[in-house]
C-alpha cells in the first residue's frame, strides 16, 4: 500500500492565487513533481547524501529498482531518513536546490523518461 503523498509547500514563485472562476487543480503533486521538485537515489549506496533542498523526491534507486517516489520535507531537521530506502538525507546549505553529494545521486534521466 502506498502512502499518499504529503503535498509540497509551495515555492514563493509559485504562491500564486486561484484566477477567478477556475476550478482547484487536482493534480498538484504530479505538478510539482514535474516541476523543479529535484528527484535523489542512492544506487551508489552511499551512508548519505547531502542535498541542497529540504524537500525533494526520493525514488531509491534508478528505474526499474526504483521505490514508490516519496515526497520527503525535512521541515525544520537538517537531516531525514527515507523511509522506504533508509537512505539518510543530509541539508547541506552550499549545495544549491536540486544539487546533491555525491552528485551521482541526482536522478535527472526522468526529463529523457517523459
Ligand atoms: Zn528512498
């Protein structure tokens, strides 16, 4: 069974109010994971990762190993763990947003994928 996934907040660009008369989007998660939402793995079974964004997508390992793709926010932690892959997820604030180290762990092939 899947957990549903917990909606992103949303970026300040994107704060932007519902135009008169139009209904609510329904499909905001797969916006966002379209959007900018940077994508991680750990196929090279690294101990942790330091990400540049506190929330970001974990899918586990590249497809077809890939887990359920999991919306994960660290909130106000500088560091989570996965709960599907266990994977640790360290906030490094150098690192920009979708950035990550190693940087082997940035699944970017989805953008190939669509
Ligand atoms: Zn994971």
């Amino acid at each position: 069974m899947a957990p549903r996934r917990r909606l992103p907040a949303p970026a300040p660009h994107a704060r932007e109010r519902p135009a008169a008369g139009r209904a609510r989007r329904p499909k905001a998660t797969e916006m966002a994971h379209d959007q900018g939402v940077p994508h991680f793995h750990n196929d090279p079974g690294v101990t942790a990762i330091h990400v540049g964004s506190r929330e970001f997508m974990c899918i586990g390992a590249r497809p077809p190993f890939d887990h359920p793709h999991v919306f994960i926010d660290m909130g106000r932690d500088d560091e989570v763990i996965c709960s599907y892959c266990g994977t640790l997820y360290k906030f490094k604030p150098t690192l920009s947003a979708g950035e990550a180290e190693p940087a082997a762990c940035i699944w970017d092939d989805r953008e190939a994928a669509a």
